[in-house]
C-alpha cells in the first residue's frame, strides 16, 4: 500500500514539474556561477539544475520545478546576493549583488 501510495506521489511530481530559466546579471566569475547554482540546488522542490551557461553579463541556470513560480522566486527575493528584477512562467531574472 506504502509502495502504491509513493509510486502514486511521483507521478504527479513529474506531470507537474516545468523548466524554469533562470538568468543571472552581472555574476563576477565562473567560480561564483557555480556557487549560485550550488545554491538553486538546495532550494526546497528543485529537483534538478543544469548549467546553461556563464557570461559576466547574463548567465542562465535551468532549473526543474513542480511548483508555482511564485514560490520561487519569493525564495530567492529573500537571499541577499540576488535582487529579483521580474519573472513570468518559466523564466526568472535576478541581478548579482556583490
């Protein structure tokens, strides 16, 4: 029953979960887009981040997400290295703050 109820559980999990863009201003180094992507990857319900690409100018991590964008992007309102600056759907953007 246990089994059932899980296997249930994930299959929900996967119809819902989306890409999620998100792009990043004004990272200093390829060390610190690490470190930021290190950070996505503990947030609560990602369950995975792909490099997508560093550029002092805008760097992109693509996370998969089950829920509301919503949430997400109030998480990381609230961590001091990133100012949200606007997201939509799919896509997020935040400016690095040094």
């Amino acid at each position: 029953a246990t089994e059932k109820l899980l296997q249930c559980l994930d299959g929900y999990f996967k119809r819902k979960e989306r890409r999620v863009e998100v792009r990043i201003k004004g990272l200093p180094s390829l060390d610190e887009y690490r470190a930021t992507k290190a950070f996505f990857e503990k947030l609560r319900w990602v369950s995975g981040a792909a490099e997508g690409g560093y550029s002092r100018d805008e760097s992109l991590i693509v996370l998969t997400y089950p829920e509301k964008i919503l949430y997400l992007a109030a998480r990381i309102r609230e961590e001091k290295r990133y100012r949200l600056v606007e997201f939509d759907r799919n896509r997020i953007l935040v400016e690095y703050r040094s």
